[in-house]
C-alpha cells in the first residue's frame, strides 16, 4: 500500500523551537502528520502523511463515548553525526497490535505501521533535536470513528501518528521524585485492561494522580486491586527497586503495562551481571527494607523518562527517604547506558537501535 505524501506549503510551516532547554514535554507537534482510514469490510485505506490539522469526528463517533481509544510512545534521537535512530519500534508496533485485539479494534499491517514512522520522522527530519535528553517524540493513535450510539465494537476507525520535539518528562530531568502510594483508588484489576496501552487507564488514573501532586508528590504507586499490597506500577512508568544486591521488579500478571523499557533494563541488568527478579513486592516489603537499610534505591522506567529515580516514597501517612533522597549508582548507571544506545555514542550488543536516516545523507 502506498503511503501518499502531500507537503505543507513553506508559509503554513510552524517555527521551529530555537531553545532545546525549554521545550518541555508534549507541548509542540511538526507540520505534519501520518493518518489512514478502517472500514468493516473494506480494510485500511487511503495511506496519507499530510499537513497537521484539526480531526474531524462527528459528534456520535464511537471513541467519545465508549471509549474505543488505543495509542503508543516512542522516540527518535539523532546521533552524533545527525544520523537519526529509532528505539526498538517494533515493539511499540507488537504492542499496539495486542492492545487493538483487546479493545476489539482492527490490527495495524507491522510494515505499514513501520514505513509510516520512518517515512514521517524522515519528513520531519529538521524537527529532530540536537542535545542529549532531547527527541522527537512519536505517538501512533488509533480511535472508533464510526457515527452511532449502542455499546458494540465501531466498524470504522482512525490511525495516525504525529511527532513533536521534547525535551526530559520531568521539569526537575534526571533528579529523583516523589511517589505517593495511594490506598483509596486501584489503577487496574486482573482481567480489565491494565495491561494494555488504552486511554481508559489513564483516564481512571487522573483523580489519584491529582491528589499526589497537590500533596507534592510527583506521581502515584499503584498497589493491586484485590489484597491492596501488592505494588504493581507507577502512573507513568513500571517500578523497580534495588533491595540487597537484587533489582526487583513486580512481575507481568495482566494488570501492569508490559514497558518497553522495562523489558531493556531488566535485559541490559542482567547483561551487566546484576541480579534481577521479576517477583511479587509488597510496599509492606519495602517499607520493612527501608527501615532496615536493606532498601538501596528505587526508580521508574518509560519511555519519556527512560529511567527515572526515585527518592521518596509515601506510605500510611508517613515519607520514606530512599537512598537519602538522592539517585542511586545502579538507576544511573542502566539510565546511561541505555541513552548512550539510544543515541548511537556505544555499541548496541542487542540490536535494539534501528537508524533509519543517516547523518552524512540528512
């Protein structure tokens, strides 16, 4: 299927940031972007990147109301010679797929999903940032457009992908946060969609979200839905903590993303010789590790953040300092690492890096 490329006349092109230091998260987005169209019976069509510009959803669609919406993140970095990478994107697509399946949407062509990116980055090239901890973003989007009322899957649906340049997800960058476990609200449940990239979760996860951060807390720690002890996620990110001489992550178990990631530093831990357990934590464990000095650090991983420590957490009315409210050797180490992959600076002993633009070229 061709992908038809129709280009933003020059006086219709935005003005490109001049500050990489201050170009935040998810503020700005390129002149273009990627879209094609489902019909039941028909398949995808129309393959397009086209000058950005509004949706046009009638007031029915489907995806306002029962909530058929399903997206993805990842990012393109530039080398140091103004190549550009993408970061295992076909994860990001297998991803997708799985998520598509669960919510009863159509599943993208792998190799449509992937040319679209690639093709787009590529048009956008000049958008693409220059520092280290800057990218372009990428979030492929895929919602229900069919007009009708009646809780049914949609028979009509819309993906696209637009870009924007961002800097780090944090405003404080690679400095350790504060997490606030909450007790009162549950981010998912075994058999709901938990482990799937649906705009549902996140919607559910706002009003606990909002009571952290009032509180000064930077995001939540979610704990399982049934026992209410289990520590499953962050809002944002999976968790990991680093008790004795082990990294310990929860395990996949239908109620917590399968990160991106998370799947990287539990593999580069492991290919730095650091012992690594996918295993159920209680924050009672944690806490317990804390007071004994067992507790070494914790951090979060994502894709916006990448590695993201972790200095405090607050638990039943009362702050607990981790590793003195400081970063820990191990979070900085894996966060290093694999930002030195992403960009191109060391070798890629998994092959998880993918250049799909070279500097010399460019």
């Amino acid at each position: 299927m061709e992908i038809k490329i129709k280009k933003a006349s020059p006086k219709k092109r935005k003005d490109k940031p001049t500050d990489e230091s201050k170009l935040g998260f998810g503020k700005v987005v390129t002149d273009h972007f990627f879209n094609i169209k489902y019909k039941e019976g028909k398949g995808w069509y129309d393959p397009i990147i086209e000058p950005y510009r509004p949706l046009q959803l009638d007031p029915t669609a489907m995806c306002l109301h029962y909530g058929q919406e399903i997206f993805e993140g990842l990012k393109a970095y530039r080398g140091p010679k103004g190549e550009i990478y993408l970061f295992r994107p076909t994860e990001n697509i297998k991803r997708m797929n799985v998520s598509a399946e669960r919510l009863c949407m159509p599943s993208m062509d792998e190799n449509l999903f992937m040319e679209a990116m690639k093709k787009l980055v590529i048009l956008e090239k000049d958008w693409v940032p220059h520092g280290q901890g800057t990218s372009l973003y990428i979030r492929p989007t895929m919602i229900a457009t069919e007009a009708a009322l009646g809780v049914h899957p949609a028979n009509e649906y819309l993906f696209f992908i637009v870009v924007g340049p961002v800097g780090t997800y944090y405003p404080q960058g690679f400095s350790p946060t504060k997490m606030f476990v909450s007790q009162e609200h549950v981010r998912a449940t075994k058999g709901g969609t938990g482990n799937v990239k649906a705009a549902i979760n996140y919607a559910a996860s706002l009003f606990a979200t909002r009571i952290a951060t009032s509180k000064g807390y930077t995001q939540v720690l979610w704990l399982d839905a049934i026992e209410n002890k289990y520590i499953e996620e962050v809002g944002t990110s999976n968790i990991f903590f680093v008790i004795g001489d082990e990294l310990i992550t929860p395990p996949l178990a239908g109620t917590i993303l399968p990160g991106i990631t998370r799947n990287s530093v539990i593999k580069l831990a492991r290919h730095l010789k650091i012992k690594v357990a996918e295993r159920p934590i209680t924050i009672h464990e944690v806490i317990e590790s804390s007071k004994n000095g067992k507790l070494k650090e914790a951090f979060a991983s994502g894709t916006a953040a990448i590695v993201s420590p972790v200095g405090q957490i607050h638990y039943s009315g009362r702050d607990y300092l981790i590793n003195g409210g400081k970063t820990g050797p191990m979070a900085e180490k894996l966060y290093n690492e694999i930002l030195q992959i992403q960009y191109g600076l060391k070798e890629d002993p998994f092959g998880w890096r993918v250049k799909i633009l070279d500097g010399k070229k460019g």
